[in-house]
C-alpha cells in the first residue's frame, strides 16, 4: 500500500475487505489489480481507501461520552481552559465534531483548536466539509443538535464555530511525527485492525503526545496496557501527572 506498512495490519480484516477493494478499482480479480496498480500507481490511493475500514458515527458509544461530558471534559476545561483536542485516525469526522460540540457548550472552543488526522484523503475531504445525512446526525443528543446543526433539506451540517474549531490533515499515524503535547487524545477503532507489536508501539507513541494529566480515549475492544497510564472511565486512560 503506497505509504502505508501493510506489514502492520491484521490480515484477517484486510481479506474481508479485497472484495470492496476490487468494486472501488473497477478489476476482476487480485491479478487484474495488481497489473492496474503497477501501471497506474496513483490508483493505489483508492485500493487504500477502499481497504481501510472506515465505520464511524457521532456520539458513538454512549458509555464513553457520558463519562467524558460528566466527568472528564468539565475538569479539563477547569484546569486548561480551552483543552487541545486530538482525534487520530478520525475517519469522516463524526468523532471529533462531537467532542466539539461538548466543549462550546463549556464556551471552550477556539478557532482551529482541535485537531483530527487521518490516512484516507477521502475521509478527510468528507470531515472538511462536516456535512451529513440527517440519518447520521440522529446520533447527536437533541439538545446538542438544537445548538450545533443547520439542517438542509436533505443533509446537516455543523454549525460555523464548530466547522471552524477544527484542522483536519492526512496523516499516516504509524509512522509520522506527533503535533503534541495534547489534554485529550482519541484513537478509537484502529488498534483492532493493527498486529499486537505496532499496537504496542501506537499506544506508547500516542501515551507521549499527551500532556500531563491528559486522556487516552480509545475503542471498547482496546486495551493500552502501559506504565504511566491509568484507567479512569470507560476506555478513558489518564496520563500520569509529572511527579
Ligand atoms: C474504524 S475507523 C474509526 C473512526 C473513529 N475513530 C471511530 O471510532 O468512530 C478507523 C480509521 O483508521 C484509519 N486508519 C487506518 N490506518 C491508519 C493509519 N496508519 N494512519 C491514520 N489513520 C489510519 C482508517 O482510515 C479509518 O478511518
């Protein structure tokens, strides 16, 4: 995969997904593709896409975000004021737009304050833009979306303040460099679908870009198991204070 280490993947998902991939390049079988990708590289880009699993929605996991609107961000906006927000592997969005609304209701939010990074293009382009079907949107609690939408005929988007809180870059998260030191990072849904030793290695990268006393917000199925970090919601790991 052009730019990414497919070494570092589980192979089982992977398989699972070569028949989308196929649909998205327009090929037959693996032989067909791999003669199209050799003659025509930048068509890797859309293998890629196509390969990666990119299931998202707002709020998901009421659990996690009920813990983190009662608990965690109030006490983060308590100590740090407009708390930096980084979603890794965001995918279209909808993760770190409902982070977002959580803040401006603390009249916590600042322009390009946040910051969500992902390696599919396509999901990028879809978070820039931060419009969605109103199916999608019904995941947002209503009084968040009373705030925090304009609904279209047939699609939401969010609000002016909350569109602009945020930066969105392509970012390969397994081998490029950091923008830290982050209060709040949320990495959910990519570790299951990384090799236990890449794991290993993401979690102790992601545990370094927090500031102290910052949180990990990972998947329901993950686990960082790391000194310096403890358990203090659900799937909300605490960075250690500096001592
Ligand atoms: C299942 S989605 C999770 C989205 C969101 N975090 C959530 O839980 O709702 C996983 C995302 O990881 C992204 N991804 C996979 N490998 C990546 C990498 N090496 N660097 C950055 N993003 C990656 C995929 O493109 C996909 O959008």
């Amino acid at each position: 995969m052009a730019g990414l280490d497919p070494a570092g993947y589980r192979m089982a998902p992977l398989i699972r997904r070569l028949p989308a991939c196929l649909r998205a390049l327009r090929v037959p079988s693996i032989a067909v593709a791999k003669d199209l990708l050799t003659r025509q590289p930048p068509k890797l880009q859309l293998a890629i896409d196509a390969l990666l699993i990119g299931t998202s929605s707002f709020f998901r996991d009421d659990l996690v975000f009920e813990h983190l609107a009662d608990e965690v961000i109030p006490a983060m906006v308590a100590r740090t004021g407009k708390p930096r927000v980084w979603s890794a592997a965001c995918s279209n969005g909808m993760e770190l737009y409902s982070v977002a609304m959580m803040l401006a209701d603390h009249a916590a939010l600042s322009l390009k304050q946040l910051l969500g990074t992902d390696f599919r293009s396509e999901a990028i382009s879809e978070a820039e833009r931060g419009i969605y079907s109103p199916e999608a949107a019904s995941g947002i609690p209503p009084t968040l979306a009373k705030r925090h939408l304009i609904r279209g005929k047939a699609s939401v988007a969010v609000a002016p303040a909350i569109h602009a809180s945020v930066r969105w870059e392509c970012r390969d998260l397994l081998t490029d460099s950091d923008p830290g030191p982050w209060d709040m990072i949320l990495c959910r849904n990519l570790a299951i679908y990384l090799e236990s030793g890449v794991v290993a290695q993401l979690w102790k990268k992601l545990r370094a870009a927090l500031a102290p006393g910052g949180v990990l917000v990972v998947g329901k199925a993950e686990k960082p198991r790391l000194n310096g970090l403890t358990q203090v919601g659900p799937c909300i790991y605490r960075k250690h204070p500096v001592e």
